[in-house]
C-alpha cells in the first residue's frame, strides 16, 4: 500500500516535474527507504498520506535547492574533455574500509573553500578534478596573507614577479574580486597592499562587472551623460568660464562650459584628456563609481592617504570618487562613506555599481628593494579617474619603475597594450628607471599607440622626444657609477652633461609649444572643430589623429630628428606621427610643490615632527653649478636634429636657497673626519644630489627630474656606506624622505 | 509552541517551534502542515546523534538573528562569529564534526554549516592533495596532463 502511495505520488510529480529530476528523486527517495529499512516498520506504522507528501516534498525541496550531483556532473562535463576521466569521475571513489567515506556535496565543499587561505587553495585545486572545478569556479576571495611572495619580486629572469603572480592568479580563478592580505606579512611593503587590491578590484571588473568601452553599458553611461548635459543647457545651469573647482559632495551639479568643450577640440591629446577628467568623468564617475581598497593598512598610511585626499585641493574634485575600506568592500561602509553622498547626490538614490580602478606601478612589483616606498597618493585619484573614464584602462604608472628589469616592463607594456588603456610615463617627481629609453622604444613601436591616453605626464613629452634622450642613459649610468665609486668629479661632470641634454629637450618642448601655440592661433580649417563637441562621445573616443591635419607638417618634424642611418624614411615619419600623436606640446601644470614637499615626508609617526621642524638657516645650500635659467642656448628646432652650443660654463646663474626640507644642516650632525674619508665624501655627494633635487629651477621641470632621479639612484651606495661608517641611519631616512 | 523531529532512525525529538525553525527546511515544512502539527516532522537524512546536537545548537542560537540571505555568509566579508560556546560545541571527533556539517546542510541551519564548513577549513588546512585525498577517501582523477598543468601552478605560487 505504502509503495503503491509512493510510486503514484511519484507519477503525478512527473507531471510537473522533470524527467531527470524525477529520477533523481526517485533514486534518492528510494535508496533512502532501502538504507532506513529497519525503520520502515516504524514509517509504514505512522505514514499518512499527508506525510507521504511531506517526505516527498523534503525531498524535493533538498533536491531542487541543492542539486549537487546535477551540478557535479553539469562541471565535469563542461571542462572535461576527457570523457572517460569524466565518467570516472562520476563513478563513486571505492571507500577505505578503514575510514569512512565523507563525500560533502558540491554546496559545501564551496563553504568550505571560502574559509581557505590561498595557500590551502592551492593545495585544494590538486586534490581531485571535482575539488579543482569548485575552488577555480566558485573562488571569489582569496586570503594571500600567508603565501604572498613578497621576496620575489623580480629580481631577476625567471623569478618571478607579484605581477606575475597575481596573473596568475586572476588567470586561474576568474572570480576573484578581493585579495586579502594582512600587513603582519608585509613588513615594510605597504604598497603592496594597495596594489594587490586595486589590481585584484581591476581584475574583476574587467571581467566580470566593468562597463567596458564600446559596450551597452558603457554607452548608457554617456548618453546619460549627454541627457544630463543637455538638460542642464535647457535650465540654463551652465555658465562661462573655467571650471568651478566644487568641492561640495553634496554637490550634483557639475558646471561645464562650453567655452572649456571648444577650447579642448585644438589641444593635444594630454589636455583633452585632463579636461575630460575635469568636466566630464565626474559625472562619468558617478555612474561607475571607483574604489581603493586599502586593506590591514597601517594607521599612517592610512593616515596619509586620507590627510592626502582630504586637503589636497587639487584633488578635492575627485577625492570623492574614493575611499578607504579598511576591512574589503562592504555595501554598507560604502553607503555610510562619503561615497555614498556622491552615488546618492542625483536625487534619485541610485546606487551605482562600484567600478575598482588598478593603479600599477613598478615600483611595487619590481622594486624589490625599494627605499621606502612612499605611495604616490597624489597621481592615485587622477590617474584613477582616467582609467574610470577610458572604461577599462588599466593604469601603468611607471613612475619609481627606476631598476625593474625589462622583462617586467616588456610584460607590463605587453599585457597593457590589449585594451584601451592609459599610460601614466610620469618621471616628474623622483625616479626614473634604467630602461627608459627601452621603454620609449616600445612606445614608439607599439602598433596602437593612438589607442593610448597619455594622462598629465609633462616629462613624457621629453621621453618622446627620442633623440634628445639618445645619449642620456649612459650619463645616467655614469652619474649611478660616480655615486658607488664615490666620484665627486664623475658626478659632477655627468650632472653637467646631463643637464646640457635636458635643455636642449627643454629648449625643444619650448620651440614645440610655441609652434603649437601659432597653429591653434591659425584660423585655418579644422576637422576636430566641426564635430559636435557636446555629443560625450566625443570625449570618450581616441582623438581625430593629428596626422590628418594639414597644419602639423609630419615631414617636417620627422626631419628635425635624428635617427640612425639605417632607419627607414617611413620610420622617421612614423615616430614623428606618434610624437604628434601623443600632443607634442601639451603640458599640464605640475602639483604643488609644497603638497609634495609635505607628502613626501613618509610615513613614520613622526611626520608631524618632522613638519613642525623649524626653518633653519640652510643658505649655505647652494645651486650654483645646477642652475639652468638664462642658459644661453642656440636651438633651431627646424634646422637640424637637437644640438647645443651651450658651454658647461653658461649653465650657472645666481644661487638659490634651498627650501627647509632639505637641509641638510637640520638632518644632518656636524661631524669633524678627513675630508676625504669616504663618509665625507658621500656626505658632499649627498648635499649636492639634494641641492640639485631641491634646485627650484630643476625640480618639476620636463625631463630633468631625469637628472633628479639618477641622482637619486646614486644615493643608495652612499646611503649604506652612511649608514654603516657614519651612524648616520635615521638622518639619512629623513634626507631621503625629502628626495 | 513545540514541534516534533523525527530523525531518521525514528528517534523522536520535541523542540520549541522557534528552535526548529532555524531550519529552513523545518520553517517551511511548518508552513506546509499547518494542518498536521501532530505529526512529527521527518528528518530522512539525520541520524539521532547529529539531530540531537544540531537541535543543542539551535537552542544555544535561539535569539540570534536570522539571517537569511546566503551573501550574508560570507565568510571574509562578515567573519561569522564565533563565541567560546561554539568552540567547545567544535570539540568533537572529525567523523562527527562532518556528520553534522551535512545535516546543517540537510536541514539548512546556516550558522552551524557554516561553522562546520570553518571547521572543516581549519582540518584541511595545511594538508598536502595526498593527505586530503587520504581523509575524504577521494581518487586521485587527473589525467597526466592536468598533473603537468598542476606541476606548473605549483612552481608559480611557490608555496
């Protein structure tokens, strides 16, 4: 009677339910009775219809909400193309009679998974096929705290990178959204953190959640964009003039003009691209939304990230856009953070999508003994927002990337010229690299180069300029060189040379920009000019190639450079299209010093000490040798490649005193020892790589941060012998804070 | 109000209403037989010993919160908490520990399938594949070249 009930209630559910499912069920509901068989005496003696149905229910509610054995095989199938592997697998394992057989379904090994730190991940993923297809498929948060290989990072062919490793990573689970990495593991590599984070977040949104560009979303974000522009000409709420810098969270209005939209249609790619960052993204952003996560940073870190963005003023614009999640992202810490005004400002409460950025930068893959590695706050929030605005571009700032080999620069050029992406060359704060001529060869040679935005990198326009570096990494070489050999006259004399160089490259960004000046003055037909500067995606799409403009003599510049003789008449044309290409004579205004002057002060608690050091008497800090205004320079940038006439002897002026967070009488005890005693030695060289850093003639302006940054590599050699003879430990700390 | 549990050894189990219905299944069956209340509730997939602790387990988390979304349980965004009662309710012997880790699952008392999953993690962790596969008595089903495809992870994560 019993199994008569059962097998028609089993009939109707077919009914309705299907097939395979069914089977299933049947299965299941039958093998249970036969394994229960000594209770069924007991069932059959309580067993109604209406429990009958509830057993079957039960049943099919644990069959339908957890569908492991379908779900198990669905995954074989799918990546399997070993069938019989496949079949095998779904063969149940021949249980030890020793042991029991503890065979956890799909759903819980996934639980499981998800308390597992990486490390056991990976352990995991060899276990069986099964367990390899959870943990790669259903992985969302990796916790690297305990096998993050931090002391391999590149240092050579063959080891390999974070880089490398987080690739890898990322290759093998899709999903990951959020990397997890405590600080205990992270000694004094707080960056790392960031970056891991940034990139984990950028990862995922390239993949799983981003709007990437060309897609629907990504359209829908700017007609939306357009919808609002237009709207707000209808209201009368745009006004003339330059931009309002408003600060006001709470704020919704954006004020863009259209006196700014006109004025982008002549400039060179790098101020349409600010400009777009000021006047457009912002609302861009509020509808994709970017994050930093920050996670077990330390407290001055954090600290200083926060003091960054909070009292930067430039960056007040945009310091909305991001945050610190002290703990992952969380929904509500998000939308109880000044995020949340933003992505609720609309009036309408939409919650945007959150849309990570990745901010990579060499100097926290590749720099494996980096010195001190303070984070570059302030390029974060503006180069984020480029990367928010190309839709998916992946940030490369190779600033600091000064001693990463060039297989990590080939790697990280390569994986970057995939999609849109934007490029920060920026050298203008301290460091460099020894591939940088390396680095402006790939450039020159990259096939979509007009597909890249340069995003505010005034040294850039001097990495172009090939030529005028040509000859500058092997000064640079020297002058690293003099500082280990402890040559004052080697430096002194790479220093002169070098910057002999740079003004000749400064002399030609002038002549450059003053050439560019008279073509925008020139009223003559313009393509850009024609197109309707309102439509967004106008500020969205690579720029009309200046190529195609008649005003911009290709030929002309090409003839102006000097190339090897080997190289072809339509290489020289091309690398001068690409000069073109990338806005010879943009220049964007550089950050205030003094904000520099304060962030670089690091990260030790005693920062405010450091800040509230009073202003001493340091003008016996001169610059004499390293000053380059007056230089007298004869430069013809039409007549021939970049030449000087320019004697050694010219590049002096007037000394100038160098600002208080520098000197090195505060930083520094007077200490009586043979002048040449090599402690001596490298103190002078250290005073004068500090006086040509704090040269206010040199630092900031194109290119010969170059020079500041070679010297800075120069300074390590000193730094330890410093260190070692002299005791001179937290002083020179302080020093290179300063640098 | 009480419900009666039924494992599936046909012990008998009476519990309050709001005990039981930290399980989902048992919530919803509530729902579904109103009209049988006196009839106790079959719980084919428990056995009596693991029935008995899931039911200590709720009567200990009777007040807590429910919460019913799955994302909630994320384990690294909302570390489930776990006070020293949980830790000495963990102090049981593997086979048991896994017994219960799949009656939470039938059941569907998240907070102890959860812990039992953290459980489980804990075990787990710092295991070679071998060991793993010794203690789940699990086949080792990789064809040559998914162990040359492992061989390589292993060389890169450098663990």
């Amino acid at each position: 009677m019993f199994r008569y009930v059962k097998k028609g209630a089993l009939d109707l559910l077919a009914m309705i339910l299907p097939s395979s499912l069914l089977e299933s069920i049947r299965q299941d509901f039958l093998s249970t009775q036969a394994t229960n068989k000594q209770h069924n005496s007991y069932h059959e003696c309580v067993a109604t219809p209406v429990r009958l149905l509830l057993e079957l229910l039960l049943v099919i509610f644990e069959r339908v909400n957890h569908p492991t054995s379908l779900t198990e095989e669905t995954i074989l199938s799918q990546h399997s193309d070993d069938n019989e592997v496949s079949d095998s697998r779904r063969q149940p394992n021949i249980p030890n009679p020793s042991k029991p057989t503890l065979d956890f379904p799909y759903e819980i090994l996934m639980l499981v998974f998800q308390y597992l730190p990486a490390s056991d991940l990976f352990s995991v993923i060899a276990v069986n096929r099964l367990w390899r297809q959870i943990a790669l498929l259903e992985t969302k948060q990796i916790d690297l705290s305990e096998c993050f290989p931090m002391d391999c990072l590149g240092l050579e062919d063959g080891v390999y990178s974070d880089f490398d490793f987080v690739c890898n990573l990322f290759s093998m689970f899709p999903l990951i959204s959020i990397l997890v990495i405590k600080d205990c593991y992270m000694r004094d590599r707080d960056l790392r953190v960031v970056t891991a984070g940034i990139l984990a977040g950028k990862m995922a949104f390239t993949k799983a959640t981003g709007p990437a560009v060309g897609s629907e979303a990504y359209r829908d974000a700017q007609r939306a964009i357009a919808k609002r522009r237009q709207q707000r000409h209808q209201c009368g709420a745009s006004r003339d003039g330059q931009l309002t810098e408003d600060c006001n969270i709470s704020s919704t209005r954006l004020e863009s003009t259209s006196t700014s939209e006109t004025s982008m249609s002549v400039r060179p790619v790098t101020k349409l691209m600010r400009g777009t960052i000021q006047e457009e993204l912002r609302e861009f952003s509020r509808s994709v939304g970017t994050c930093v996560l920050v996670r077990q940073a330390r407290n001055t870190l954090r600290k200083k990230i926060l003091e960054r963005l909070e009292h930067n003023l430039e960056q007040k614009e945009i310091q909305q856009y991001f945050w610190m999640l002290e703990n992952g992202f969380d929904p509500e810490t998000f939308y109880s953070s000044t995020a949340a005004s933003v992505s609720s400002s609309s009036g309408d409460m939409k919650r945007y999508p959150l849309v990570p950025i990745t901010h990579y930068r060499f100097q926290d893959c590749c720099f494996a003994k980096d010195w001190g590695a303070v984070m570059d706050v302030n390029k974060l929030p503006m180069i984020g927002l480029a990367a928010a605005i190309s839709g998916q571009g992946l940030v490369v700032d190779l600033e600091g990337s000064y001693g990463a080999p060039s297989k990590s620069i080939k790697t990280m050029l390569g994986f970057c010229f995939g999609p849109q992406c934007v490029i920060s060359l920026d050298l203008n704060f301290r460091h460099t690299h020894m591939e940088l001529q390396h680095v402006a060869r790939m450039l020159s040679e990259n096939p979509i180069l007009d597909k890249i935005d340069i995003v505010d990198s005034p040294a850039y326009h001097g990495l172009v300029r090939l030529p005028a570096l040509r000859g500058l990494g092997e000064i640079l070489e020297r002058m690293q060189e003099a500082c280990q050999d402890l040559d004052e006259g080697g430096l002194e004399t790479s220093l002169q040379q070098a910057k002999l160089l740079l003004l000749d490259l400064e002399k030609a960004i002038k002549d450059e920009e003053s050439d560019q000046k008279r073509r925008e003055a020139d009223p003559g037909p313009n393509p850009d000019e024609s197109s309707d500067l309102t439509e967004p995606s106008r500020f969205m799409t690579p720029l009309q190639p200046p190529l195609n403009n008649p005003n911009r003599p290709i030929k002309s510049l090409s003839q102006q450079l000097e190339f090897p003789e080997a190289t072809s008449v339509s290489d020289r044309i091309r690398t001068a299209k690409y000069s073109e290409d990338i806005g010879l004579g943009g220049s964007l205004p550089t950050p205030d010093p003094e904000v520099e002057d304060h962030y670089y002060y690091g990260y030790d608690d005693d920062d405010e000490e450091e800040q509230d050091r009073p202003e001493g008497d340091n003008t016996d800090l001169r610059t004499d040798s390293l000053q380059t205004e007056g230089a007298s320079i004869s430069f013809n940038c039409r007549s021939g490649p970049l030449t000087t006439t320019t004697p050694p002897s010219s590049l002096s002026s007037s000394p100038t005193p160098l600002p208080p967070s520098v000197s090195l009488q505060q930083s520094l005890p007077v200490v009586l020892i043979p002048e040449q005693h090599p402690v001596a030695i490298a103190l002078r060289m250290a005073k004068t790589i500090l006086q040509l850093k704090a040269d206010p003639n040199v630092y900031n302006h194109d290119g010969r941060s170059v020079v500041l940054c070679a010297s800075y590599m120069g300074f390590q050699p000193m730094e330890a012998l410093l260190i070692e003879h002299g005791g001179y430990l937290k002083e020179l700390i302080r020093i290179r804070e300063t640098m | 109000m009480k419900v009666t549990l039924e494992s599936s050894d046909g012990q008998v189990f009476t519990v309050d209403k709001e005990v039981a219905e930290l399980s989902v299944i048992i919530k919803e069956m509530l729902v579904i037989e109103q009209a049988n209340q006196d009839h106790p509730i079959p719980l084919l997939n428990v056995g009596a010993v693991e029935l008995a602790k899931v039911i200590e387990y709720c009567e200990h988390h009777r007040n807590d919160p429910t919460i019913d979304d799955d994302e909630d349980y994320d384990s690294r965004k909302k570390p489930i908490e776990m006070d020293d009662w949980d830790k000495q309710f963990t102090i049981v012997n593997k086979e048991m520990m896994f017994e219960l880790i799949l009656a939470a699952n039938s059941m569907q008392v998240k907070p102890l399938l959860h812990l039992g999953c953290r459980y489980a993690a804990d075990i787990v962790k710092r295991m070679s594949p071998t060991e793993i596969r010794d203690l789940f008595q699990i086949d080792d089903d990789f064809t040559p070249e998914e162990q040359d495809k492992i061989e390589w992870e292993k060389q890169w994560t450098k663990l």
